[in-house]
C-alpha cells in the first residue's frame, strides 16, 4: 500500500544548513522568498548607511583626538563599506546588519551562501552602480519579479527573505 506524502509544510528554507531549491539552475518556483524584497533591501541599505557613518565618525574622532597622528587612517575611508559588506555578505549570516534586521539575506544563484570572493564581485558592483547610476540602481529591480538588480544579476546572486512564512 502507497502511504501519502507527509503533509509537512515547513519550507524546507527555515534553516540555512538545509536549504533546498527547487531548481539547480536557481529557477526558484517558491515566490514567497521574493515577497517585499525591493523594500526590505532599501531599508536595509539605510541600517547599513548609519553604521557605516557611525564608523567613519569613529575614525575622524579618533584622527582629531591623536592630532594628526593617525591621519593614515583617513586613506581607509573608501575601503570600510567594501570591507563592511564584502565580509558580513560572504560571512556565516550571508546578510549585512541592516539586512539581518530587516529579515533578508544573500543567496548565490545554486541557493549556497555565497563566498567571500562572490561577496565581494556583489559589493564592488554595487558600489560601481551606485556612483555612476545613483537613483537608477533599483530601476531593474522594479521591473523584475524576484528584486534581483544589475549588481545581483552580474554577480550570480538574489536576496531572499530569511523566513517567508511570517
């Protein structure tokens, strides 16, 4: 006798070490993963924004208050949100602070974290977009159904929500 499918319905994303897609080409068929992304990218984007001017406004105290002796320090400024997201992209989480608080994170496009080095291709063409193409950086991510953008799509990763049923 046949014995029914379990009736089951966790997702089988609820935890990172079990992730499952449905499609290896990273066709995902589960919309709920998608559902709000765009939005949730943008306010997490500004999480990050005010940590990292937190930083930056450590760094100009710290430079003010040795007069001058750490002034080396300055040099370093552009290198802090690549190293930001870059590392907490490719690190255990797969999210930045910002994305972490607003319950998304980074997926490669086999549904594996994606590396460090993939982190930071993603966070480099971000970066790239965001000063050549300001205001246009979300424009492809309006129009697509699963809020990939430019930078997204490039570096061969989506943002997904970390749990869909909430």
């Amino acid at each position: 006798m046949k014995q029914p499918k379990s009736l089951d319905n966790s997702a089988p994303y609820a935890s990172d070490a079990s992730l499952e897609w449905p499609d290896r080409r990273g066709n995902l068929k589960d919309y709920a993963l998608f559902e709000g992304v765009t939005w949730r990218r943008i306010l997490a984007f500004c999480v990050d924004f005010v940590i990292l001017s937190l930083t930056c406004t450590v760094l100009i105290i710290i430079i003010v208050f040795s007069f001058g002796l750490f002034s080396a320090l300055w040099a370093l400024t552009p290198f802090i949100p690549v190293a930001y997201h870059s590392c907490m992209i490719g690190g255990s989480q797969s999210a930045t602070c910002g994305m972490q608080v607003m319950g998304i994170k980074i997926r490669s496009s086999d549904g594996a974290k994606p590396s460090l080095l993939q982190a930071f291709v993603m966070t480099s063409l971000f970066y790239l977009s965001l000063t050549s193409l300001t205001p246009m950086v979300l424009i492809i991510a309006l129009f697509n159904d699963r809020g990939r953008c430019l930078h997204d799509i490039l570096s061969g990763t989506t943002v997904v929500l970390t749990n869909p049923d909430l």
